[in-house]
C-alpha cells in the first residue's frame, strides 16, 4: 500500500481480481475517511487493508463515494457492516440508490451482461447516510478537512474530495482512467455522461491548482495541469466523432467506429488494453456516447 507524500493511502482493490484496476483512499487521521470501497467483490480486501493500517471495527469514521457505479460503490454496505459507526458521504442524487439498490444493481447487469467482476451492493440504512451538498465539509482531525465538490460529467451523482491540508483531489472518474502502463482514457459510460458539464467540472478541477489528482482507475496522474488538458482534449474528440456518427448513421457501432478511429484505444491504452476488454470498458464507453449523442441531436441535454 503506497503512502503518498500526503500522507493519503493508496490501497488497491483488486476489482475482479486484476491488480492495478481500481484503488480506494485512505485518509488517516482522528476520525479517518475512505473514499470509495471499490466493487462488493472487493469489500474483503479493502477491509483486510484498513486492518493492517490498524483501523479496528470501531476506528472508521467515514466512508465518501465519489460516484455511484458499482466498481466504486459496491462495496458500501459491506463496509458499513464492518465498521458499523461510518457514516456514508454521496452526492445527493446518489444516496436513494445506497437505500433501495436493487433498481442500481439490475440496471449495471443489464450493462454488463452480468456481474461476476462487480457483485452487487447491499443495502444501507439510511440513518448513516450523509447526503453531500456541494462545499460540505467533513472533520478528519485539527487542521485536516476533506470537501466534497460536486463535479457531474461522468455521471450527474459525481463528486470530488479535496483534501485541504494538501491540495491532493480524490478525482474519481471525473478525468478518464489510466491504468498501469496505459496513458489517459475518456471514461464516459451511460446512462448520464454530459460533455458539457465534463468540462465544466475539468475547468472547477484547474481553478482548485491541485497538487495532485488521484484517480480511481488507477493512482496519481503526476502532471495535474497536464493530466486535466489532455482530459479534455480527450472527450471533446471522442463526443464530436460521437455527434457526428449518430447524426449520420444514429446506431452504436457507428458511434464505435468513429470514436476508436479518432481516439484509438491501442496507442492509448497499450498493456492495459486486455484489462480494459475484460472489464468492458471500451465498448461501454461508445454505448455511453451514443446516448449523449443522441440526446444532444433530440435536444434533450
């Protein structure tokens, strides 16, 4: 488990048991957080992890989501069972589905054609849930708050934490993935990927000058402003083929064709590519540019 100059834990979660595909963070401190548990798949190590870190049943305080697609969330109502006084920090148009999950779990395996890699979400009592506003603020310790921004794109229920004492940016999926061994990719799933409001979050995310921004998939980017201009090169090209394939064309693959020719996943994604395939990822992105595409040429965003 890498420590990073923060002082922020990176732990990795194994999602479907690939190293180096999903990472959970741990802020260590008087009433410590981790944002995002990772896949229910996951939930074991992530807790066997915090363990290590010395974190008893009793010792979590927090638990953040940055958004709530299962590979980031899934594991919630594990962990709230494991360290039953955690109180549980969503987006506000997330915490329903953290409640009542089965509408949540059923529309993923229709995505996915199954959930062998994720496993699904148990529920969590309401009680504990902490519906985030933007700008709320939550106490790890003296001198030490995390903030929850609201950054929608990837999806309307996305948020990003900003650790104030150093500047680091808990990113989520706001910026794309990029996996071991792999440069930047867009992720832009369905139902709700905004290009717009993608963009707007990217230029929330300059304005803060992070010192670093650590992703889900997977770790520090290491040039921030860099990381954040490529992000947005990056899914305005891939949403513009998207636009003008659906226009032409209106079916997915059309939109699949277009994208990989102008952002191809081969250079980009290099060793990691095979990960990316088995995960789905790919593909899950053209059906996710495709909706938007769609909804752009019905006037619907």
């Amino acid at each position: 488990m890498p420590v990073l100059p923060s002082g922020i834990v990176q732990i990795d979660t194994l999602l479907g048991g690939i190293p180096g595909a999903a990472a959970s963070y741990l802020v260590e401190g008087d009433a410590p957080a981790v944002v995002d548990t990772g896949a229910q798949t996951s939930a074991e190590v992530l807790a066997a992890a915090l363990a290590a870190r010395g974190l008893g049943p009793e010792d979590l305080a927090w638990i953040i989501l940055t958004h709530v697609h299962l590979d980031h969330c899934g594991g919630t109502g594990d962990l709230a069972r494991a360290f039953p006084r955690a109180r549980i920090v969503v987006h506000p148009r997330g915490a329903r589905h953290l409640v009542a999950p089965d509408r949540l779990v059923e529309a993923t395996r229709a995505v996915f054609g199954g959930l062998d890699l994720l496993g699904g979400l148990e529920a969590v009592e309401e009680a504990r849930i902490v519906p985030a506003d933007d700008g709320v603020r939550i106490a790890i310790g003296p001198g030490r708050d995390l903030v929850a921004l609201h950054a929608p794109g990837h999806a309307r229920h996305h948020l990003v934490v900003l650790d104030e004492a150093t500047g680091v940016v808990m990113a989520g999926d706001a910026l794309g993935v990029r996996l071991p061994g792999a440069r930047l990719y867009p992720a832009v799933p369905p139902p709700e990927f905004d290009l717009d409001a993608a963009r707007a979050t990217l230029a929330r995310l300059r304005a803060l000058d992070p010192a670093a921004l650590l992703l889900g998939h997977f770790g520090d980017v290491g040039d921030p402003a860099a990381a954040l201009t490529e992000s947005e090169r990056l899914q305005t090209l891939a949403a513009g083929a998207a636009a003008r394939a659906w226009r032409r064309f209106g079916t997915v693959a059309a939109v699949d064709r277009a994208v990989r020719a102008i952002v191809p996943p081969e250079p980009h994604l290099g060793g990691a590519l095979a990960t990316m395939r088995r995960l789905g990822w790919v593909g899950n992105n053209a059906v996710g540019l495709a909706r938007w595409a769609q909804a752009q040429a019905e006037g619907a965003l």
